[in-house]
C-alpha cells in the first residue's frame, strides 16, 4: 500500500469490513499568516480567519495596501496554495500616559506599533512635550546624549532618555495573542500548517510559538511557526533602520515546531519579508526541502552601505544561534532552516520535522483506525505491520532512510501493553537536506 499525495491536508484513513484500506497524507500545507489588515478598506474583520483565494481576493478582505495584503501577495507569488491560505488581522490597542520613571524604563505592552505618528511622549517633570522621539534597536538603547530626547525600542519597549526627568508615554500595540487564538480551528486534527507572525520582536516569536505547541500537542496539528528573529543593533541611516550584530545575538527561543528568519524586514519598510518564507515553508513538495530556495519579491533592509547584509561569518553565527539567516548575494535564498529547539537529541530542521509529523499522523490514524476493534491476537501485529508498510512507502519516496543489509534505519515493533491498549515502538531516520558540500582538489 503506498501513501497518496496531493489530495487534502492531514491525514485521511478509508475503513472498509473492520480492516484498513488506504491512508492518505496530504503534502500541501495550510499556511496563516497573522498581521495588520485595513478593516475600513477590506471586508475582514479583526480576529477573523478568512481564507484567501487570489492576489485580489487578499485586497478586497484585507485592503489594497495593507501589511497583511502585501504579505499575502509574497506568499501566493512563492508558492503558496491559494485553497489553503488564510489572514488573520490583528486587533490593535491604544495606551494612554504609561509612567516611564527617571528618565528610563520598559513600557508594558510590545511590541508598540512601530510609527512615530502613533506615539507621543511627553516629559511630566517640566510639563513639556519631549523634544524629539526615535526608534532604537539596540537592548537596551543607549541613552540620548541631548535632555529631554528620547530613544525607545519598539519590539521590546525599552525606553532611555538623555536626563532622569519623569516621562508619560502614549503608543499602539497588537492584540497578537487573541489573533492566534482565532485561529485554532483553521487546522483539523491531523492536518498540518505553517503559521507566520509578520512580527521581528522576541515576545510575538515566543507567543506564536506557544501557540504552535499547544496545538500539536495534544490536537495532533502539526503547526510549523516563523517570526523574525529580533534584530539588535542599528544601522547608520538617518533615521536607523533594524539590524544585526551576529557575534551579540541571543534570544531565548525554544520550540521544537518554532522557527526565526534573518533579515526579516523588507528595505526601507517596517514591513516584513515573512509572507514569502511562508509561501515557500507551504508551498514546496515533501520532497523538496526549502534550504537553499530563493525568495521571490523581497528585498532585504541592509543598512546604510549594505553594513547590515550577513557575511558567509555572520550566517555561520546566526546558524549556531538557531536563526534562519537570509543570503543576499543576488538573489536572497535561505540559508539554513534549523528550529529554534535547543532540547532534541536529534537535528531539528523543517524538512526533518515535517517528515517527522507526517510518520506522526500516519501513525495515529492507523492507530484511530484500530480503536474500536475487539482486542484479539494479533490486533498489535496487524497494526505494526500497516504502519511499517506506511513508513516504508515513504522511505520508496524518498523520505526515509530505508534498511539495508544488516542496518536498521527503519522500524516498527509491537510493543507490551495492558488488554485493551496496542502499543508500538517505532523508529526512522529521515532523510536530510544537502546542507554542505566538501570536495579535495590535489594539486599536481
């Protein structure tokens, strides 16, 4: 029996006269992406999952020219199925007066909306407006060098001022949480999905990520998450632009399904380049991992004099951070696809783990299929055997590594269990992407 692609998302199991005949595994991916849609332009409302079926489809929901249409635009251009593509607006937040205390502090709610037109800062210890307001990147910013000048880093609030007067701050943030739980019954159980956070601050990666391992476990949907990863420094445009000091990067990101990109932001926007990972982590065949793959539409901000574009040495950083780092030599291609996960004894890369979710699925559908079954000698064996034969037929396309001789890459046992319960042990070896290439040139 062989493992059909191509037909819905998830998994699908046929019974007929009590046995199993056929397991279907959906290769296309259900993708979301969450961010800010014009509820005023568009006819989708916040919090509301709304699938999107063409490029004019997205304008007329989400508005001609908001984030999230423009996200949605990347993401069908790189590749996503338009019958399995879905926005989710977020819902925004007004904070009136926050106290910053002696010049410097952390406001409560981030990220903030990044545009200064929405943020107002006024000095309560001379009762003056603050002279001037920029955006900083750096954590914490360096403090102004000018009074009653003030630097705030909008992904995580950070506020520093050039004296230690009394500040009171208004500012936007997004709802992102309640947009990610609106979304949870996009995914059946036993369907798998690409979430995406058109977001760059660590608070939203780790949220979005929360989410995504809630709903695999235990609903069983298999949600692989992509935000950007937060950049730390600052460029040497006037204003500065988000970028990255690879030898001073760190998060405390941790998810086995969660993954960060590098650079995140398109050029000369707050706008991110997210929807075209999307397209792609959705789009792409089991057989076609996504490293290496380029991203089509995007242009990266690099800084002033490309200072922010990743050398070979910073992509090497970002890897061993666990970050995806984008390659701008030409085109812009990914250049890794690890996860965040620091846990797993074993490589936590996309293409590994989406396999991995599909041996996942099979599994617990033979296993659905089986319940209900009178637990008769043999029931566990017939169940073992299903599942080896499922296995194996993705090792046939590819996936897996299958036996050979006396190696063992592929397997699955019965294992001992109280009456009334089939238990399996099981074990695989997937198949990784080309990641490096080594070649010795001798020299006559």
């Amino acid at each position: 029996m062989t493992v059909t692609y191509d037909a819905t998302p998830g998994t699908k199991v046929t019974l007929e006269a009590g046995s199993i005949q056929g397991i279907e595994v959906g290769e296309e991916e259900k993708l979301v992406i969450f961010g800010r849609g014009d509820t005023n332009d568009g006819t989708a409302q916040t919090n509301d999952p709304t699938q999107v079926t063409s490029t004019s489809d997205a304008e007329a929901k989400f508005g001609g020219d908001s984030e999230l249409t423009r996200a949605l635009k990347l993401a069908i251009e790189n590749g996503a199925n338009t019958g399995y593509l879905y926005g989710v607006s977020t819902a925004y937040q007004s904070v009136n007066g926050e106290q910053i205390a002696g010049g410097s502090g952390t406001l409560g709610n981030v990220p903030i909306v990044e545009d200064l037109d929405e943020v107002s800062v006024q000095n309560t210890t001379d009762g003056n407006a603050a002279d001037d307001v920029a955006f900083r990147y750096d954590s914490p910013p360096d403090a102004p060098a000018t009074e009653n000048k003030v630097y705030i880093n909008p992904l995580t609030g950070e506020v520093e001022a050039g004296d230690a007067d009394d500040y009171e701050v208004d500012f936007k943030y997004a709802d992102w949480l309640s947009a990610f739980d609106s979304a949870d019954m996009v995914l059946n159980e036993g369907e798998s999905g690409v979430y995406i956070a058109l977001s760059d601050a660590a608070d939203v990666a780790s949220t979005l990520y929360g989410k995504a391992t809630a709903l695999r476990d235990p609903d069983f949907k298999m949600v692989k998450a992509f935000a950007g990863a937060m950049p730390n420094d600052n460029s040497g445009e006037t204003p500065v632009t988000p970028i990255y000091d690879t030898m001073n990067y760190e998060d405390a990101l941790d998810a086995l399904g969660g993954f960060a990109v590098a650079p995140a932001r398109q050029d000369g926007t707050t706008d991110t380049v997210l929807g075209a990972v999307g397209g792609v982590a959705a789009g792409n065949s089991l057989q076609n991992p996504i490293y290496n793959d380029s991203l089509s539409g995007v242009d990266l901000e690099t800084g002033k004099n490309d200072e922010g574009r990743l050398t070979h040495a910073d992509r090497g950083n970002l890897r061993n951070a666990n970050v995806i780092p984008l390659r701008a030599e030409g085109s812009i291609t990914l250049d890794g696809s690890l996860s965040t996960d620091e846990q797993e004894l074993w490589e936590v890369d996309f293409q590994t783990l989406r396999v991995i979710d599909r041996c996942a699925l099979i599994v617990r559908e033979i296993g659905r299929a089986i319940r209900g079954q009178l637990d008769n000698e043999g029931t566990g064996e017939i169940a073992a055997e299903e599942a080896q034969a499922q296995l194996e037929a993705l090792a046939d396309d590819g996936l897996l590594l299958d036996n050979s001789g006396d190696e063992t890459n592929l397997y699955v046992r019965e294992a001992d269990s109280e009456q009334g319960t089939v238990a399996l042990d099981m074990g695989v070896t997937p198949i990784q992407s080309v990641e490096t290439f080594e070649a010795t040139i001798t020299i006559a």
